[in-house]
C-alpha cells in the first residue's frame, strides 16, 4: 500500500485557504490511484479551542472537501476535522473517505488535551475505529491520544495493522512524538505514521517529523520541519507474518 501523509503549515482558522493549500500539495506529488491519502489533526483550521468559530456547519465543507479530494485522485482519504456543535462542544474527529466518496470511518479523540483546555470545547470519544483499505485494516487516533497505549492495544486485539495519528504535536515535545509512535508500532505489532502539521500557531511552533514505523519499530523515513507530501510503501502481509513468528498480541488475551 502507497500512503501519502500531507504536513502542512496550517493556515490560522481559515478553512478555505487550507482547504487550497491541501489540494495544491497533493496535485504536486503526482499522487497514484489506490493510495491512502493522510492529513493531519484540524487540518482545516488549526489546533483551536474557538470552537464555535471553526466547527463545521450542517453541510460539512470540510469533509465535502476530503470527499472530493478522494474521488479526484481515486484513494481513500484520512484527515482531521471539527465536527459540527452539538450545544456548547465541537468534536475533535478524524474521518476517512473511500474513492466514491463514501464514508468508511469517523473517529472521535478520546484523549482531550487537558492542559489546553481542549475538554471544555471538545467533547471526548470513548471507542477505537477500525476501516479497511485494500485489505489492510486501519485505525486512526488523534494527537494526545498518542500518550495513551491503552487507547492502542483494544484496536491491534481487533485486527488494526495500520495505527495512523494525526498531529499537531509542538515542537517543544518533538522526540516524545517520535519515541512514542515507535513503541506503539513495537507494542502492538503493528505499522504506525504520525502525520503531524508543520509551521506555526498563534500559540507555539511545530517541526513537522511525520514519520512511519514497521511493525517491528524499524524508521521507514522522517520528514523534516517543511511543508511536504511524505511517501511510504506498507505491507500488510508483513505485520501478519510478524505476528504469526512472535504472537505476543496472542499472550496478551491469556491470563495467567
């Protein structure tokens, strides 16, 4: 499987104008049909806690526009949105788009970043999520919830061989962002990217370093502190044998 993971330089809440930066890094990188496209955590706004200003309306444009971009180049597309306000709370979502379109998955943050506020705005999930493209099963998180393996392991017991989070990881934090996307693919046998934003907020600067693991915890190459479109090969069929040859995941439904 071909993944494309967009970093971008998220444009400070104004959706149209990363809606156009999105669609103009993906039209550069020649990306082939069959594909798993990546954007990362609100990527259409920002890692805000406005709310009410960024939450997308009944018609939600910006997954219309993931919809969209994934009929246009014929993937299936995986990025981060602000659902719609229900009462006072937005919801922290990454949702995924097959190649008609059509909606394979809707992942809610289960992790709120505490020490932002991120709880008072956004209401937290409480359930992994598992789609499938070609084959291969897929499982997306979000940011903070990184911290967490316990949030992981339910989704590699279910099947996930693919663990996609996407970011907006500071700099400040950058090697935990790496170390600890490493030790979930380990942990979990599983292929892990971290598609993180790259530029800066009103509130702090982030560098980027979307990355990928094996499920072995093999780097399979690093992006830097620019805007890219990042490429990766994955094999699903190298998490099954991995598994089969050290079935740790097998040892930890036993209990002894």
């Amino acid at each position: 499987m071909e993944v494309f993971a967009v970093q971008m330089d998220i444009v400070w809440e104004d959706r149209l104008a990363n809606h156009a930066k999105a669609a103009a890094l993906l039209e550069a990188a020649d990306v082939p049909a069959d594909s798993l496209i990546v954007l990362p955590e609100m990527f259409d706004c920002g890692f805000t806690m406005h709310a009410a200003q960024v939450a997308q309306s009944k018609q939600h444009e910006s997954e219309a526009f993931l919809a969209q971009l994934a009929k246009q180049h014929r993937c299936t597309v995986l990025g981060g949105v602000v659902g719609p306000l229900v009462g006072t709370h937005a919801s922290n979502e990454a949702v995924a788009f097959d190649a008609s379109g059509s909606l394979l998955c809707r992942y809610r943050k289960q992790k709120p970043f505490t020490l932002a506020g991120e709880h008072t705005h956004y209401g937290a999930g409480d359930r992994h999520e598992r789609f499938t493209h070609l084959g291969m099963s897929i499982s997306p998180f979000i940011c903070y919830d990184l911290r967490f393996p316990e949030v992981f392991r339910p989704a590699a017991l279910a099947g996930a061989e693919l663990l996609v989070v996407i970011a907006s990881w500071p700099a400040v934090r950058s090697e935990h962002w790496v170390r600890l996307l490493q030790a979930r693919a380990i942990e979990n046998q599983a292929y892990a990217i971290g598609v993180n934003r790259c530029g800066t907020d009103p509130n702090l600067p982030y560098d980027g370093r979307s990355v990928a693991f094996s499920p072995l915890g093999e780097s399979l190459g690093e992006a830097d502190g620019a805007e890219q479109v990042m490429h990766w090969t994955i094999d699903a069929e190298a998490v099954r044998q991995w598994r089969r040859q050290f079935p740790a995941l097998d040892d930890a439904h036993v209990q002894h």
